[in-house]
C-alpha cells in the first residue's frame, strides 16, 4: 500500500489544486467522456484517453481500487452539440446506408485498436448510451418531478431558470445566466422552449429519425448531456471521485451535469472535475466538426499530407505526455520528431543499464541522483500529474548512464537496481511506454546482422592468413554472446540462438 504519496489535483470547479481525498477510500470512482463513435479516432481523442490512462494507473499504483468508467457516445449527440440538427451517428448511417448500429460498432471498434495500439488500458466498465435508454428516462422523470424540467410537444427540455433560482447554473465554466441567455438569443424562434438557454433532456423523434425508442412523453431519443449523469451514478454511485474529460466539454456538457445532477438528487455528484487541454493545429483546436484533424491511422501510416512520414503509436504517446495536460499541445512535424527522438533517447538509455557493469561503490554524484530519482518522479506525479517534470528527470538519468558506460562515473550493484526498478516503474507502468516492435526492431536486426557478417569476414581474412587463434577466438566470442557460426561447404552460416 503506497497511499500516503500526497497528491494534488487540478480541480476545474474550485479553480484550484486539491489534495485528492477520495470519498470511500480505498476505492475510487472516475468517470471519462468517451468518444461520439461516428468517425476514426484522431489526435483530439488520444489526449484525453492517454491523460486519464496515466491517471487510471498512477491511482492503482498508489493502492487505490479505481473502478474506471469511460463511455461510449453512440447517439443522442447531435451536430454543432446543441439541441437541432442530426443525430451525429444517424447522419453517418444515412450517408453511407448503413444501420446506425453498424456505424457506432464500426468506429468503436476502430477505436479500440487505436486505444491498443497507444497502450491505453481498458476501463472497467464502457456503458453505451444506447444501452442505457432506461436509466436515462428515470433520470428526466426525477428532474421534471422535482419541478426542473417541462414537456413541450412531446420534447423535455430542463427548465435553467427555474433551476436558477434554487442554484447556481455556470458555476463549472464561470458563465452567469444572463450572460447564457444572451448568447443564445440570437437563435430565438424555436417555440417548444421557454428560453432559449433550456437543453433537451429528451428529444421527440422527428418522422424520418431512426433511432428513437418508446417513452411517456415520445417516440424519441435522450439528449446528449443525460447518458453521463445516468451512467456515471448507476455505476459509481450519486457521488463519485473524478470526473474527466476535454476542456471544450466543460461548457455545455459537463455543465449541463452538473445541473441534471443537482436537479435530479438535491446535491453533486462529482468532487474533482479534471480537464485535459486540446490539441491544436496551427493554433486551431483539432476536431472532426472542423474537419482539421488527422486521424490516429493516418499517424501511424503517414498517410496524411500535412505528414512528412509515419509516427508511431508510441511516439504520439510520448508527444502528448511531453506537455502538462492542462496545457495546449500545437501539432507539428518538428514536435512530433523531437519526440521520437526523446522515446529513442529514454528506450536506449534503459536498455542501455543491461550493460552496465557495477563498481564496488556508486560515485557521489550517481548515488545522490539515484537516491533522489523515485521521490523526485513521485512528486511531479504528486503535483496534478506533471508528466514532462518526470521524462526530464528520467532524462537526467539517463545522462548518468551514458557517463557510467563511458567509464566517468561508476555505480553500485545496488544502485544499479535501484534505477533499473525506477526507471522501469515511471516509463513502463505509469507514463505507459513500451518499447515498439517493428520498423525499429527490424533497423536494429538489420545493423546487428552487417555487424556480424563483418567480424565474420575479419576471421575469414584471419582463416586465409592461417592465423587460426584468431578464427577460433573469434568463433568462441561469436558463440559466447549466443551467435552459433557453422562452416559448410557452400561457406559460413549463422544464427543467434536467443
């Protein structure tokens, strides 16, 4: 049990970092937006995804029994997130004659193996929405009997004023009502809500609508703001530890949580509401509705023009865990480069300690570095998961290794599996690293065999010289490091036997 590492938390509510206090400890209940599965996962959707992985792992690493919740958005959310338009999935299916449910299987799957491929854990639980139809009608029925909601031809929309004078509607986003209502004024005209600010919590289905299920006020479909309020407290509980998800939700969806939330049990149901930043390209955020974003796919193939080669999932990992997830992350080429060049440099460097041979005694200068390395790691984890502070101290490690191959600075068997088991501890298991197969590997394999086949060509020269204590030497080398050379008639064969 490793519970007493003191961490903070951003929390977006108060504004402030918290020390994280979960409600029932040692379990602890976190609640992520997953995504609207009607296209490929892009870049946008692997920062949320990666953060709250890092998040998922360090709890657990910490001691704490996190039940993970992560959900999946497969209808209800309508284009430009507001309360007209089409569905997003029903739109796609129309487009491409398909059952809607075909699409939301389709890109869920397309976005599990992008998850895979980017070492994301599975949550514990991934609810649907369209799982969920049930739960989502109790939780309207709730708010409307506690007198925060309305019918209109056959629509419910959730009553903000009336919510108002009770509580405070905005305080996630900082936004007052006045100021809500007059940024919604300009599309006065639609007649079924008593203020434009109202959201749907239930949508009639119009004739040609094909997703939309029975309930007392409609043929229809949820709005998009209910699935997480209903999901969330039917698997965690009315309140929960963490809720997550990217900045561009805070207003309205996890707002509107909020309000549904209060509105339906009297109280909140989240303490700490955490926000990863968005992606950027050329300072514009990345999104499908803007249609600037580059799928995750075409990341890993380089198959997108603005792509001046393949990235790796691991690469797109280390890229996004370079930057505090509170802050913006603008892509580009050079960024992503550098990178690759970061995960070379921290890869190489703990593969590197397997050829370390310990000294009697650690310097001082090796000692105190790894003496230090876990608590300073641990901190920056501690201080609302600062992860670029951890690759830069691992970094520093790793500018000690390279010292102590080349014989200026020495180290302690001891210390040697100190770092090892630290170095391992925050690059594998918490920041979700791991070393790739592939194009590297076979580069490698490549540069190890030309090196064999040159020392082999040295002991052929050494053969025709009639120098046979060199041949043989370096034969028994050959076999010792687990390459076996025969000599056949047709000339020398080998393979490494590991």
């Amino acid at each position: 049990m490793m519970m007493e590492q003191k961490l903070l938390i951003y929390n977006t509510l108060t504004r402030q970092k918290e020390r994280f206090v979960p409600l029932h400890a040692p379990n602890v209940g976190m609640y992520v937006c997953g995504p609207t599965v009607y296209g490929d996962p892009h870049l946008g959707h692997a920062r949320p995804a990666i953060t709250f992985d890092v998040v998922f792992r360090y709890l657990r690493h910490l001691g704490y029994k996190v039940r993970y919740v992560r959900n999946i958005t497969d209808v209800g959310h309508l284009e430009h997130d507001a309360d007209e338009g089409e569905d997003k999935i029903a739109k796609k299916a129309r487009l491409e004659e398909l059952e809607p449910m075909e699409i939301a299987q389709y890109y869920t799957n397309r976005y599990h193996q992008a998850m895979e491929a980017l070492n994301v854990l599975p949550p514990s639980i991934e609810p649907h929405a369209t799982g969920h139809i049930i739960e989502q009608q109790q939780l309207v029925k709730q708010i409307m009997d506690n007198g925060f909601a309305y019918e209109s031809n056959g629509s419910v929309y959730f009553d903000i004023e009336a919510y108002n004078k009770k509580y405070h509607y905005g305080r996630l986003s900082g936004r007052t009502l006045e100021n809500i209502k007059d940024a919604s004024r300009e599309l006065d005209g639609v007649g079924e809500k008593h203020n434009q600010a109202d959201f749907a919590l239930w949508k009639k289905a119009s004739p040609e609508h094909i997703m939309r299920w029975p309930s007392q006020w409609s043929d229809g479909f949820p709005g998009w703001h209910c699935e997480c309020t209903a999901m969330g407290r039917k698997y965690l509980g009315s309140h929960f530890d963490i809720h997550g998800g990217g900045m561009d939700l805070v207003f309205p969806h996890h707002e509107c949580e909020i309000a549904q939330s209060v509105a339906s049990q009297g109280d909140d149901m989240v303490k700490y509401w955490m926000h990863n930043n968005m992606i950027t390209i050329n300072g514009q955020k990345m999104g499908k509705s803007l249609g600037n974003f580059i799928t995750l796919e075409q990341f890993f193939k380089g198959t997108h023009p603005s792509l001046e080669q393949p990235y790796s999932a691991m690469t797109i990992r280390f890229f996004i865990l370079s930057a505090h997830y509170r802050g913006t992350v603008d892509f580009s080429n050079d960024a992503l480069k550098a990178s690759e060049k970061g995960l070379e440099r921290l890869l190489g460097g703990i593969n590197d300690l397997n050829r370390v041979v310990p000294a009697a005694q650690s310097d001082e200068q090796t000692h105190h570095l790894v003496s230090e390395l876990a608590q300073k790691c641990y901190d920056a984890m501690n201080d609302d998961f600062a992860t670029p502070q951890v690759i830069s101290h691992l970094f520093e490690a790793c500018t000690t290794i390279n010292k102590i191959l080349d014989h200026k600075a020495s180290i302690s068997e001891d210390d040697l599996h100190t770092l090892n088991d630290t170095m391992r501890l925050f690059t594998f298991d918490l920041l979700g690293l791991k070393e790739e197969k592939g194009k590297s590997n076979d580069a490698r394999e490549e540069a190890y065999g030309k090196v064999v086949e040159m020392v082999l060509d040295l002991r052929a020269k050494a053969k025709a010289a009639k120098d046979w204590a060199t041949s043989d030497k370096i034969r028994d080398e050959l076999a010792a490091a687990g390459f076996e050379v025969k000599d056949t008639k047709d000339g020398v064969t080998w393979k490494l036997n590991k």
